[in-house]
C-alpha cells in the first residue's frame, strides 16, 4: 500500500526484465504478475504509472503483453500529467510497426506500395488516433505527447 515499494518493485523488474536471459527464466512470474502492472498503469502516483508504462514497453518488445495491455499503455497518451503522457508516447514505439500495418489494411494499401519512415510513423500516428478517439479532447493531448518522440511532427 506504499508507493514507494511500488515503484522499487517495478524499477527491480525493469531491470531483470532488460536481460534476455532474466526474462526468460521469468517467464511464469511475469504471466502472474501482469494484472498487477495492469492496476500500477492505474497508480494514483504518477511516478509508479510511469515506470509501469516504461516496464510495459520492455515486455511487449519481448512478446509478453497482450494487446490489451498495451490499449492502457496507450490511453495513456490522454492523461493530463505530462510526465505520463510522454512516457506512453515513448512506449508508442513499440507499438508502431502494428498500428502502421492496421492503417495500411483498413485502407486497402498494398504492401507492396513503397512508403518512407516518415509517412510510415504518420500512419501508425493516424490509426492510433483513431483507435483512442477524441474524448476530452484527447488527440492534442495525444499528439502533444508525441510530439517530441517522432520526428515527423516536428
């Protein structure tokens, strides 16, 4: 019940978990404790939120989040500390690949159609605006977040 024990419990796993070999051993640990990371992207402290939303990236890079996790991640994007916003942004990242294929598939663009990096992360950036939605007005949250993670907004 203290935050700060939070926040050191998810900082130790941040640390384990950036280690191939740690993860792997892990791996049953990590399905046990995933509603748990769940409820700490829920943290009323936003510097628990924060390294939970940063041990959220680590694991979905390494395949072991489901996509719904990664929807709270992302509704992360709308929330009205800073702090929290960026870190989702940066955590947007690992996400991108996904986001850009689903835009690229709703809108029938052949894969084969040769696109930049750019309009590739513009892409992703849309589909995900689309799938978060603009409740209190959250795409300038969203896209003030994001700001400084991709390039092409700039």
């Amino acid at each position: 019940k203290n935050a700060s024990v939070r926040l050191e419990v998810l900082l130790a796993l941040k640390t384990l978990t950036s280690s191939e070999s740690h993860l792997a051993m892990m791996d049953t640990f990590i399905v046990r404790f995933r509603p748990r990371i769940a409820e700490m992207l829920r943290d009323v402290e936003a510097d628990v939120v924060v390294e939970a939303i940063r041990l959220s990236a680590i694991l979905h890079e390494h395949s072991e989040l489901d996509p719904g996790h990664m929807n709270v991640v992302m509704s992360l994007l709308m929330d009205k500390n800073q702090t929290i916003r960026n870190t989702a942004a940066r955590a947007s990242k690992t996400l991108m690949p996904t986001l850009t294929e689903a835009y690229r598939k709703h809108r029938k663009i052949s894969s084969k159609e040769r696109v930049d990096a750019g309009e590739k992360q513009l892409q992703g950036i849309a589909q995900l605006m689309t799938e978060l939605g603009d409740r209190n007005n959250g795409y300038a949250k969203a896209i003030d977040g994001l700001w400084g993670v991709y390039k092409v907004l700039e």
